[in-house]
C-alpha cells in the first residue's frame, strides 16, 4: 500500500472512531445531533380534504421549513377515529409506530387500555424540564381532564369542538319562516322541517352521520338518557332506556315522514350546500366548509334541547397521542406537538377548521377577536359550559361495541324497528361482549 493511502485510511479510521451512527446507520458527528438527514415521524390525523386538510398541511409545511433538521410527514386516515384507531393496531402489529395521532375522545379508554404509548410529560420530564408546568400553565383543568383516564394524561386536548346547528336563512325565507327567530327547542326543529318541506318540497332536517354516536349521544342526554356508565375501570351501557328511545324515535319519525333525511354525510352535506335542507347539525369543525362553499345565507343555532331539560353536549375532537418508543422521535414529537399547540398554529387550525382553541394562551389575540366576530364560532363558543366527556367503551371490545351502537342508528334511522327495540337489542348485545 503506498504511503498517502494508508496515511489517508489512518485519517478515515480516527473520524470513525470519534464518531457514532445512527438508528439508520448515518455517520453522526459524536457530542452533537447534526445527523446527515431529518429525524423522519409520521402524524396520523383525521382531517380530509373539506375537514382541516389544507390546514393541516400549511400547518407541516411551517414546521418543517422552520425546522430543517426534522420532516414530518402526514397519513390521513378515512373514517374518521374509527379508522384511525383500526389501523393503529394493524401498524402496531406490525411494529410500526407513528410519532403522533390524533385520537378521538371517543377512543380515549380505548386507547389507554389497549395501546402502548407515552404520555407527553413523561417525555417533558425527562427531555424537556423547562416544560415542567407547561399543561397546567397552558390548559383550564376540565379542558386537560378530556384526555385523562383515571387521573392519568393519556393525550393532550387538541381539537375541540362541539355541535350546532347550521340554517339555510334563505330556505327559511321561502318557507315564510322567519330566520331571526331560528328554532331553540327539538319541537320547534320538528315545526320548522314540517313547513320547509310543505312550502318548498326540499328536506328540513339532518343530524350527522359520522362512524361515530357523538352527535347522537348529545340528543340521548339531553332528554335525560345516558351511553354508558362507569364501575371501576369498566363502562357499562345504559342508553337502552324510555328517555332515549324518546329522542331517537324523534328524528326517525321525520325521517319516516320525509321532513329530515338518513343518509351519508357526504350526500346530505353536499345537498345542504347546493341549498336544499333547511337545518343540518353537525361539529363546528365543519365551519370554515360550509361558510367557503355554501351561496345562501349561513347561519348557526345552538344544539335543540328538549323543553325543560339542559343541553347536554359531548366534547368533540381529538387529543395527541405520542406512540413512537424511539427516545430520538419522542423528542422531535414533542417540539412538533408543542408547535401545533401554540398561539400561531392554533389560529392557522381554528380558521382552517372551526375548532375551538383548546389552551388558555389566545386570549387577546387574533384567534379571540376571529371567534368573537364569527357568527358560527360564537354559538359554539357560548355551548363550552355546556360540553362534558365523550362517551368511550372500555375494553379488549371496545371498538365493536361502538360499531354495534353505529349499526343501531341506521337500524332506527332506516325505521327497520323502533328507537326502543333497537336500542334495547344493542344494549344486550354490549353487555354480552363485556362478559
């Protein structure tokens, strides 16, 4: 071997040796994080195309130009949190985790007794100390308890929505109603439909139709029913009941008479946008949807209640999870979590969506004066003290539990039985998986 060579392998062996690799086998320079590419994770998130997805990748595309020395990457997941939380499992099956997910309050027992993960201030503490307090500086404690089990912080609140009623005014001007005095109560929505269809031949009524009993569970309980109850560390159904059955059997009547319809979100939402249902409820997360696409007067209405009972509204949306085991991407997860959290992100995200800020920080901020002069996002703002915990099943059954709930409402909805038997069937049927 000539001289220059082997003095150059010397040189090459002594950078080697003062040197590390990473998890990918990259050479990385010892004492410092200066990798020879971005630390990779993944977000797995809901949000489609007409639900927040522009915003959530306005939201990445910030992060990562800001952050040359990380890259995330999104996957959306169709169907909502159910399909999401499905195809968790399949990827954790498969050792595959990603970074952080948006889970849905309705997995929240769920997730925490069915899936490994680490709680964010786990990672605070050990990472991250000057973060310490960062939750309870940054979160109202009932806002914070969303995403808690049994005391413990499974995800941090993150989305947070709650459902309202949106009107077509133009609709009801033609059905000689008047839109300024829009209906409060389930038996004035039941009127109102009435005319709309006698007056214009067009549907007066929808309620979403999510894979997911959220919308529905605001209905039961404001008539005094309940989903589930808790005994220790177990939910137990209990929405087979008359009260119920009551407020169920309502919107399956007007479907029966043809003043509300059964049918898919996409159908009955574009058929709302094109003009032609007078009332639709469903999140304010659909907000900046409807008000960029729909050509008539748009307004909003708080949740019907049921004269002489409270509203009673589950908290929509989802929290952030972190599933990622490497020490390495669990640091990258929280700067990017911390970042979607902040006062810039959250307005880009309220404004890209209709959820409502879910930390105290807005407050004389842009995002305060955007809520305050927004129509819609006023009516869901004034519902917060309304708003208590989404239902979620417990359990290695948790998931068909929830499907089996799903398939009661088009059973009821389709008036293939009555609201009662329905639910009285599916209760059992709930009862017997937790056995």
């Amino acid at each position: 071997m000539k001289k220059k060579n082997f003095l150059n392998l010397i040189l090459l062996s002594g950078l080697l040796i003062g040197a590390g690799c990473s998890k990918d086998g990259e050479v990385v320079t010892k004492g410092t994080e200066i990798a020879n590419k971005p630390v990779e994770i993944e977000y797995w998130h809901v949000a489609s195309e007409s639900f927040g997805g522009a915003a959530i990748k306005e939201l990445i595309a910030n992060f990562n130009t800001n952050n040359p020395d990380i890259k995330v990457i999104e996957k959306f997941n169709p169907d909502m949190y159910k399909g999401l939380t499905q195809n968790l499992q399949v990827a954790i099956a498969s050792k595959k985790y990603p970074a952080i997910v948006q889970m849905g309050y309705s997995y929240l027992n769920y997730a925490e007794s069915n899936f490994e993960y680490t709680t964010p201030q786990e990672i605070v503490d050990k990472y991250f100390p000057e973060d310490t307090k960062y939750f309870e500086e940054n979160f109202l404690k009932n806002v914070l308890e969303l995403g808690q089990v049994n005391g413990k912080q499974v995800g941090i609140p993150y989305s947070i929505s709650n459902p309202i009623m949106y009107i077509n005014a133009d609709l009801f001007k033609e059905a000689g109603l008047d839109p300024n005095n829009l209906p409060e109560t389930w038996t004035e929505v039941v009127e109102a439909a009435k005319i709309i269809k006698d007056k214009t031949g067009n549907a007066g009524f929808f309620m979403q139709e999510y894979a997911d009993n959220w919308a529905q569970q605001a209905l039961i309980e404001g008539n005094g029913g309940q989903i589930l109850k808790y005994e220790g560390a177990k939910t137990i159904p209990t929405f087979a009941t008359p009260e119920s059955a009551e407020a169920y059997q309502l919107i399956a009547d007007m479907v029966k008479d043809k003043t509300a319809v059964h049918a898919t979100n996409e159908e009955a939402f574009q058929t709302f946008l094109n003009g032609k249902i007078g009332m639709v409820v469903t999140t304010i997360g659909k907000r900046e949807n409807f008000q960029s696409t729909a050509k008539f007067d748009l307004r909003g209405a708080k949740f019907p209640i049921f004269e002489g009972k409270e509203r009673k509204l589950p908290a929509g949306g989802n929290m952030l999870m972190i599933m990622s085991k490497s020490p390495e991407e669990q640091k990258v997860a929280w700067k990017f979590m911390k970042y979607l959290l902040s006062a810039e992100a959250t307005e880009k995200w309220t404004k890209g969506t209709g959820y409502l800020p879910p930390t105290i920080q807005q407050k004389g901020t842009g995002i305060e004066k955007f809520i305050s002069e927004n129509q819609l996002m006023s009516v869901a703002a004034s519902q917060m003290e309304d708003m208590g915990k989404w239902a979620s099943f417990s359990g290695s059954n948790g998931l068909q539990a929830e499907q089996i709930l799903i398939d009661t409402r088009d059973i009821i909805l389709s008036n293939e039985k009555t609201a009662a038997e329905a639910l009285e069937e599916a209760q059992k049927k709930i009862m017997d998986l937790m056995k």
